[in-house]
C-alpha cells in the first residue's frame, strides 16, 4: 500500500473508500451480487458454499492474492493492465477487499 494511505487510519479509510470505487467501477460487473455475474457464478461453482462467491464478503483475501489474479488473470478472468488499474489503485483495491470486518 502506497504510505500516504497507509499513513493514518484516516487515509487508510480513504484508501479503502477509493478501493471500493475501484471495485465498482472494474469488478462489479463479473463479481457483484446478482444472477447474471459470471465471477460471482463460478466461485459459487467452485467453492459449493465453503467460501463466500461474493469477493466483498471474503475475509481470507490478501494483497498478493489479489494482485495476482487482478494482473495476470485467471480462467475466463482477462488480466488487467496498469493503463486500466493503475499499481495505486491496485493497492487501494487491495485494502478494500482485504479490510478489517466487524
């Protein structure tokens, strides 16, 4: 995580809100909520309940995880390029989706 956001709770908050704008914006459409999600619908498949198909409910994500498949794709999931997630907004996703849950 860049150190400007890991710098404060405060910007580690903005780097989660950012995250999740990262999220909306490049995920969402393959692993929101909904029926007609194909990343959603194959770790359904694939994980028959033991973990969660939904990547926002997930809580054994880490940041390396995350930055490989986000970087070099995996299956049907196309990898990404620094032009269209750049490394900051990577690590902002990455405290997004591997954030502290209550």
């Amino acid at each position: 995580m860049p150190a400007a956001f890991a710098a404060t709770p405060a910007a580690n908050g903005l780097a989660i809100e950012h995250g999740r704008r990262v999220f909306q914006t490049w995920c969402q459409a393959c692993h929101g909520p909904g029926a007609d999600r194909p990343g959603t619908l194959g770790l359904e498949a694939k994980y028959n309940g033991r973990l969660p198909a939904l990547l926002e409910e997930r809580t054994d994500l880490t940041s390396e995880f995350v930055k490989i498949y986000v970087r070099k794709g995996f299956a049907m999931m196309a990898p990404f390029r620094k032009t269209e997630i750049s490394d900051a907004d990577l690590d902002a996703l990455c405290a997004y989706l591997t954030r502290p849950r209550q």
